[in-house]
C-alpha cells in the first residue's frame, strides 16, 4: 500500500519532475519552449503539444496541447504557462472500461513548481475530459489488487501560522466511479494514521512538554514566531488529515490545543483554508448547521 508522501521529500520531487519535464514531449513559457511535438495514439487519434500561436505573453497561455482524431479534428485542448504530455500516466485505465486514458499536465501557478493540474481524458466510447485533479500540492497514481485506480492528492492547509517550509498537509484519496472522482480518504485513515512517516511526526512531535510551550505561546506565523514551526505544523496536519478522515471530534480536540486567547482567529483561518473541500467541519467551526 502506498505510503503518505512527506513534505520535504515532496518539495524535491515535484521540482525534479516538473522542472525536467515527465518524459520529452513538455513545453514551457520560461525558458521558452521553440519546438512543437507530435505523436501517434491509438485508435487513430495524435496530439500535438508546443507553443501557443495565439500566446497574449500574460504568462498563462504561452503553451498548449491537444487531441485530434482520424479526421483532423480537435477533441480535446488545454493551454497553460506550461504542457508535459505525461507519457508514464497516459495509457493507465482509470475509468475501469478496459481502455487506457490520455493524461496532460497543465500548470496553472505561472511556472511556481506546483499547481500543475492532471487532464484525464478518455477517447472511448467518444473523446471528453474525465476529470482534472491537482489542485493541491502533489499527486500520485496507483492501482488496488483488484486493479482499480486510486488518486492519492496532498493538500495543504492554512498558511498563516508557520513558515512556508512548514506548512501544513494532510492526504486525500480518491477513487474513479462513473468516470468521476469519489473522496474515498475514510477508507485508507487507519492506514494513513498507523504506517505513515506523518503519523510518526505528530506522534513525536506533539508531547506534553512541545503542547505546553505551544500553549504558552503568544505570538505566530507572519508576526515573528517561527520556533514552533514543528510543532504548530504537526497540530494543524493531524487536525487537517482528520478532517479528511470525516473524524470531526478528533479535529476539533486537536483545534482546542492551540492558545487560547488566539484559539477563535485560528479557528476561522482554518475554516477558510478548507472550506472548498470540507464545507460540513467549516459549517461546525462557525456554529453553523453542517449543509445536506
């Protein structure tokens, strides 16, 4: 089983790999990609990747790649400051038909080394975009023994409390169901809080004695505290990965470690920072009835 990617170790190969390209066929505004590429499918269908002719120079449209059929017709494009056309995802079956699906990576953060959202597309029984994912920090893709796909997704959560280096991060998963993704996170969290590098650091991070001098704490993140960058960085994972995990008590006991007479503002910047993916534990922070 797959285990949950650390921070740091993250950092170093999302750089590696997004900074070199996945494979040869990449196009990127900086430094600026001059060549185009082409390459044969399946089935009779080819893409074509490189810069984009009609590029206003904003830095968000300076590449683009596409789908064409037998015909010559596009089905499918997409147009970022960068384009990988990922050859080691691309020919994975995700949708469960017994036929492969054409991956793109798309960079949407203007060449920030992350943010580099994943286009999966199928060309059977007629080509379309399943879905995008990506939006957090990194993703990866494997397959259960029944040879299912699961789309693990590492997320962050708010920014204001720690250094950049630090900031939090929890682990989504998904499943492909109808050509659609499902949050299937609650299935893997004993394995994600049993086995995982992460659940080792908040274990040995987040002591009686690190709790108490975080407790005692007055100041943090943009106003000079970083001395508990580990510590505040373990607390507010392991509150992130369990709201992931759907365990609502145990995230809010985590939240009710933090300082007191700075408990509601962390709260509320905690709400924002997951509000897209949880609205249910965001609605419960604001004493709010949780939407049906």
């Amino acid at each position: 089983m797959k285990q949950a990617l650390s921070f740091f170790l993250f950092l170093a190969c999302a750089f590696s790999s997004h900074a070199q390209g996945v494979g040869d066929i990449a196009c990127r505004a900086y430094p600026p990609t001059t060549e185009s590429y082409k390459k044969k499918l399946w089935d009779g269908y080819e893409i074509s990747l490189g810069p984009a002719r009609n590029a206003t120079g904003a830095g968000e449209d300076q590449c683009t790649a596409a789908i064409y059929n037998a015909a010559g017709k596009v089905v499918f494009r997409t147009t970022g400051f960068g384009v990988i056309f990922d050859e080691d995802v691309t020919g994975m079956d995700f949708d469960g038909d017994g036929k492969g699906e054409v991956v793109f990576q798309t960079d949407e953060a203007g060449g920030a080394h992350c943010c580099w959202i994943y286009n999966v597309v199928t060309l059977a029984p007629k080509p379309h975009k399943l879905f995008d994912v990506g939006q957090g920090a990194a993703v990866s893709f494997h397959q259960d023994k029944n040879g299912k796909m699961i789309i693990w997704e590492l997320v962050g959560g708010t920014t204001d409390y720690t250094s950049g280096m630090r900031r939090p991060y929890a682990e989504r998963v998904y499943r492909v169901k109808a050509g659609k993704l499902e949050d299937a996170t609650p299935e893997f969290c004993g394995e994600i809080f049993a086995k995982t590098r992460e659940a080792d650091d908040w274990n040995h991070t987040l002591t009686p004695e690190n709790l108490k001098k975080l407790q005692s704490a007055k100041k943090f993140g943009g106003e000079g505290n970083f001395e508990l960058d580990d510590v505040v960085s373990a607390l507010l994972s392991r509150a992130l990965q369990r709201v992931l995990c759907r365990q609502y008590d145990e995230a809010m006991a985590d939240l009710n470690l933090w300082p007191a007479d700075s408990r509601d503002e962390m709260k509320d910047n905690f709400a924002d920072s997951i509000k897209t993916y949880s609205p249910e534990f965001t609605a419960r922070l604001g004493g709010e009835p949780a939407p049906k």
